[in-house]
C-alpha cells in the first residue's frame, strides 16, 4: 500500500476514534445531566411531602370541634304573667342544672286557644318541649306531637303521665297529662327520664 493510502487510513482512523470519544464525552455529560435533574425532582417531592406532613401536624394540634352556641331566653317574667291570665300554667321552679330556656311563647284568651311553650335544650345538648293549652281534646295533642303511639305511664309526684311515642318524629317521646281544664305536654329527644325530670320541676 503507497504511502498516501496509508495516510488516508490513519486520518480516518483517527476521526472515527475522535467521534466515538465525543459521542461517549457526551453521553457522560447528558447521563450527568438526567442525573442531576431526578436528584432536584426527587428532593422536590420530598420537601413538599415534607411540608405537608408539617400542616396536617399543625392543623390536627390546633384544630378544635365547632360547639353550637345555645341561645339563652329569659323565660320567668313571661311566665308570671301567663299565670295571672292562666293559672294553670306552670314552668320549672327552679330549671334543672345545666339546663337552658332557649323559645318561649304565650298566647293569650285574644288568640284562642291559649297555650304556652317553653322550649329548652339540656345539660346533653338534648331537646325538652313544654306544650299547654286551655284544650282538652285531643286537636291540641295532634297538632303538636302528630301521629303517636301508647307507651305506657310514668309517675311524676304522685300523678300519672301517659307517655307517648312520636311515630312522625325520630327518637322523641312525649309525656302527657289532661286534667283541670288543660292539657300539658313534655316532649322532646331527650328521654323519658330527662322528660319525667323536667315534669317534676314544674310549679
């Protein structure tokens, strides 16, 4: 082989040697670079995970239940006065510990019939209703405790109550009472115990 053909072999040679050393110097540099970039991504992840976990910490620390605040009436003057124009109305002296008079309402002989309510939450966050009325038929009872099943007595100072399921409501009871010339009406989701309690105080 002459002189020049060798030549020409070495130079090829060479560049082939040069290309593949680029191609392998850039291959280095672009695997650096993915490398490089899975690293940031991966710390990036990390770090809001990170951060994440830091809020629900603060927030499971600082977090407390929303209680619903009970709206208190005062209830005793309208009381008096309902008596003076019904004496048969009657209210809790005193009202159970930890019990609060949230609605009252008395309508007088101007709009008949009369009735009273009171309506008060419990120490349980639980419902008791006073219902009373100058009627003594059962409209009144219908009209404020709807469909309703007998459940039997309970006895409250000496006199029998008739209790009452409420069929249209879910979970209240109803204690009963007619007798000189009114009805009256403890209800609410409170229990029959909680119901019997109330009837007790009232005076």
């Amino acid at each position: 082989m002459s002189s020049t053909g060798q030549g020409a072999s070495s130079e090829a040679e060479a560049r082939e040697k040069a290309r593949v050393r680029a191609e392998a110097i850039a291959y280095r540099e672009q695997n650096r670079k993915d490398r490089a970039k899975a690293r940031t991504l991966t710390n990036m992840v990390w770090a809001l995970l990170a951060c994440f976990v830091v809020v629900a910490f603060l927030m499971i620390v600082t977090w407390r239940p929303k209680h619903e605040q009970v709206k208190a009436v005062e209830y005793t003057a309208q009381l008096e006065d309902a008596k003076k124009v019904a004496p048969w109305v009657r209210g809790p002296e005193p009202m159970p510990s930890g019990w609060t008079a949230t609605s009252v309402e008395f309508r007088s002989p101007e709009q008949a019939p009369i009735t009273w309510h009171l309506g008060v939450v419990t120490n349980e966050k639980k419902y008791v209703g006073l219902e009373q009325s100058n009627v003594t038929g059962g409209k009144f009872q219908s009209d404020k405790l709807g469909r309703t099943s007998d459940d039997g007595t309970s006895t409250v100072g000496g006199v029998t109550w008739q209790r009452k399921v409420l069929l249209d409501r879910k979970q209240e009871n109803a204690l009963v009472l007619v007798g000189s010339g009114a009805t009256t009406i403890v209800t609410g989701n409170a229990g029959y115990p909680a119901l019997e309690a109330f009837a007790s105080a009232l005076r």
